[in-house]
C-alpha cells in the first residue's frame, strides 16, 4: 500500500508540476485540456489493473468501488475528449481578437 501511495502522490506531483509550467505558455487551456485527457487515461489504466489485481487475489468487496471509479474516469476522459476541439477553437478565435486575453 504504501508503494502504491508514494505513486499517487508522485503522479500528481508531476501533473501539478506540468500545469504550473504550462501557466506561462500562451496556449495553458489548450494543453491543460490535453494534459487532462492524458492524466484520466493514466488513471483508466490504474484502476483497470487495480480491477485485474482484485479479482485475482480474491477480493471481491472492492471489485464494485473500484469499478464505479473506473467508469467515472472513463467519462471524464470521453468529457475531455469531446470538449478538447472547441476548447481549441475557442482559443484560437480569442487569441486573434485584439485586446481579449485568449487564456481567460
């Protein structure tokens, strides 16, 4: 467990780290969306091995909670996913419209 924590907490180290770098490029939303996209997939793989590794070890409680959280990262990712191409036009429409900030 405690390996598993150090991940987790390593993982979103690194994802907090990669938007704060991301806040000083003109473009922040657009890859904000994508490294969002990015990190639900990386949780989609997590929770479908977290899944595959109840399963075998007998662990029949977890298996409904851990499948519930793997559907809602699921539709986030499908949200992310849907919303990412509008989330570029919309940015690239306000960033050549003189005077309007594009990242807000």
């Amino acid at each position: 467990i405690s390996r598993s924590v150090l991940k987790d907490s390593v993982s979103k180290m690194a994802a907090f780290g990669q938007s704060m770098g991301g806040m000083f490029a003109s473009d922040e939303i657009v890859k904000g969306a994508i490294s969002g996209y990015v990190f639900e997939q990386f949780e989609i793989a997590c929770y479908t091995s977290l899944v595959a590794a109840a399963k075998k070890a007998g662990d029949t409680a977890s298996v409904p909670t851990l499948e519930s959280i793997l559907a809602q990262e699921h539709a986030m990712a499908d949200w992310l996913i849907r919303h990412i191409p509008d989330t570029t036009e919309q940015f690239l429409l306000r960033s050549d419209e003189p005077g309007i900030e594009a990242k807000k």
